[in-house]
C-alpha cells in the first residue's frame, strides 16, 4: 500500500507539546501564558446572548468588531483584518508575499509560528542572532536582508523571551528596511507594556505601507479559546490578507465576545498592572532559587538554572507536571536549559515554587527557603 507524498518532508515543530499530568490532583497551567485574572467584563454574557444565533452563519466581514476596534484605537476599519487568532493572520502574510525559496527573515528565539509560517510554504526560514540578554539587534536584523527576503517578522514584547524592543529602534528597522518587504509587527503580549509604546506601532504603520501589525484577544483580554484576532495594515495590503483569510474564519460568538472586550481598557489596565506586580514577584522568587532570568515585560518568567545538568529542564517540567504544574521547557526553539512560567496566583506560585526548590536542591545541594 501507498501512502501520499507530502511535498514537504514531515517535521515535529510545533507550538503544541503533549505533557503527562497523570496522578495530579488538580491542575495550574502555567505553559500557555494564558491570564489567570479572567475575562473581561461583559465578554462571557456576550458569547452567551450570540449562542442563540448560532445556526447563522456569522458576519464574513466582522464588520461590528473592527468598527469597535476601530472606534478604542482610533483607526480606519477598513483597515483592520481580523481573524482566528493573531496566527491565522501571520500565515496569511507568508501566503500573500512569500514563495517556496523565497527568505521569511527573524530574531532567533522568536515566536515559534514564524518558523512554521515558512515551512509551510516551503520558502527558508533565516534566524539572526541576537545580542547580550536576548536583545534584538536592528543593526543585524537588516544586515540579514538579501534580495531573496520576503517578509520580515519582529514579536515585540518577544516570545518566549518576554524581551521588548525599544519604539525607536522598531521605528528605525521599519525606515530602513526595504519598502517592498512586509515587516509584520506581532503585538501579541503588547497590553502588557506602555499603551503609549503599543499604540505607536500604529503610527508606524501609517507611515509605512509595508508595515502590518497584529493583535490578539487570546492574553490579557482572556479569550484564549474564543479565537479573536486582528491587524493592521495598508488598505491593498488588508484586501491582500483579505482574499486568503477563511470564510467565516471568525466565529459569531468571539466576534461578539471580541466587539465587547476592546472597550474594556480599564480592565486591560488592571490586567496590565497586577501581572507587572505577579512578575516581580516571580523574578524575584526565581532569582533567590538561584535562576538567570530574561529582561522579560510579558506576563511571563524566561528563566534558566546555570550549572544545571543537560536535561534537567526537560525533567524537572515532567515532574512538576504529575504534581498538577505545567509550564515550559524550551529545547524546540533551541534553548533546552530555559524555562517559560506564567504568572500566575500568588499561591498558586508559591506551591509551584516550592517544588520547583526541591528539583533545585536536588542540583545544588544547598537547603533553599521555600516562604515568600
């Protein structure tokens, strides 16, 4: 018997990682980076009053959520694209400008979908290295471009490091980079920095036609399993991503749910102001362990324990996770001895904490304080 032949060779790159939690009680998700705070106001009662509609097919245009996202940022709707997830969106821009043996060009240690963006349309994947901290280098981003780049992908704050880049030095890459490339902006983790800082990747844009910034639902607004997401972009640009989006790829009830929670900045002001406290707190908890962290501004810890065995990052999250923990190892984006947490509940990471200086003890042999 015969099988199909893929044109691309089978690959295990993925951002979906099977854990064994077998034996644990209960579970803390700590791997997803998802807001343990909820959902915003009004979103739930939102998807509830749309369920009684969902024989209908939902609005193809999302024409209700991009007035309202349109209406809290100050943009042109016409402008905004939505989709399912912010993902959806970003492979849409390698679909619409990239080509087998064309170059996607980003930061190494980005977010793992830019990868995958390129594998799947079979063009080459180029990672620049970055400087001391996981800091982006502009500098070498553009050294990098060759007449074969395509587009180029900048996460800001980055996953899964949590490093932000600074406006000035985004603002400079988008200046100097060669018009005719897409340089797509993915502000993800964005409500969790200066709003003043997010919001002028906007103006960048406006200055820029190649520029495409995207946006989620999925962290601080808390709607991870809705699926909502958006960007934005010159007007040929978004009917570009328009023609190869899919049909109805926003479901009635997170288009409802998405239309309602962007008005609610007062609760993402909240979300961004307790999860900076959470990760100071983390930092800080991880640091007395005896962990090197990342400069992270996202709603998560990028740390590594220096000493520590090969594989013990691997083993340490195995185990955690039969005891009802689960957060991140890093070895698929090539950095196998760091670890990604989630903020969370104080006390939920207190016990997460608490095993995790048992697994440290193991490695150093030094007695660690498990309080606060």
């Amino acid at each position: 018997m015969t099988l199909p032949v893929p044109y691309l060779a089978a690959r295990t790159l993925t951002v979906v990682k099977p854990i064994d939690t077998s034996g644990a009680k209960r579970i803390v998700n700590l791997g997803l980076n998802e807001s343990w705070l909820g959902t915003a106001p009004g979103a739930i009662e939102a998807i509830r009053a749309s369920a009684a509609d969902v024989h209908r097919y939902s609005d193809p245009g999302c024409k209700v959520m991009r007035a309202a996202i349109g209406k809290q940022f100050r943009l042109d709707p016409a402008r905004i694209v939505c989709g399912n997830g912010s993902e959806e969106l970003l492979d849409a821009v390698g679909r619409v400008y990239a080509r087998a043996g064309d170059e996607i060009l980003f930061p190494a240690y980005s977010f793992l979908q830019f990868n995958i963006v390129a594998y799947r349309i079979g063009a080459k994947a180029v990672e620049v290295p970055l400087g001391a901290n996981f800091a982006v280098d502009i500098d070498m981003l553009l050294a990098a471009v060759t007449p074969a780049t395509r587009v180029v992908f900048l996460a800001n704050p980055n996953n899964p490091t949590g490093v932000a880049v600074p406006m000035d030095e985004v603002a400079r890459l988008a200046r100097e980079l060669p018009s005719h490339i897409v340089l797509v902006l993915d502000a993800a983790y964005a409500e969790y920095v200066d709003p003043a800082e997010s919001e002028a990747t906007f103006e960048i844009a406006d200055r820029h036609p190649n520029v495409v910034v995207t946006r989620t639902f999925s962290k601080a607004y808390g709607l991870a399993a809705a699926r909502a997401g958006w960007a934005y972009a010159h007007p040929e640009v978004a009917t570009a991503l328009n023609n190869v989006r899919g049909i109805g790829n926003v479901n009635g009830m997170a288009q409802a749910a998405a239309t309602v929670a962007i008005a609610a900045q007062g609760f993402v002001k909240e979300i961004r102001e307790r999860t900076a406290e959470g990760r100071d707190y983390l930092h800080g908890r991880l640091r007395a362990l005896g962990f090197e962290l990342s400069p992270s501004v996202a709603n998560f810890a990028f740390a590594r324990l220096p000493g520590a065995p090969a594989g013990w990052a691997q083993d340490t999250v195995a185990r955690l996770a039969k005891q009802g923990f689960i957060f991140r190892s890093n070895e698929d984006y090539g950095l196998p001895d760091w670890l990604r947490i989630t903020v969370a509940d104080q006390a939920d990471l207190d016990e997460m904490l608490q095993l995790l200086a048992i697994e440290v003890e193991a490695v150093t042999g030094e007695k660690l304080a498990a309080g606060g």
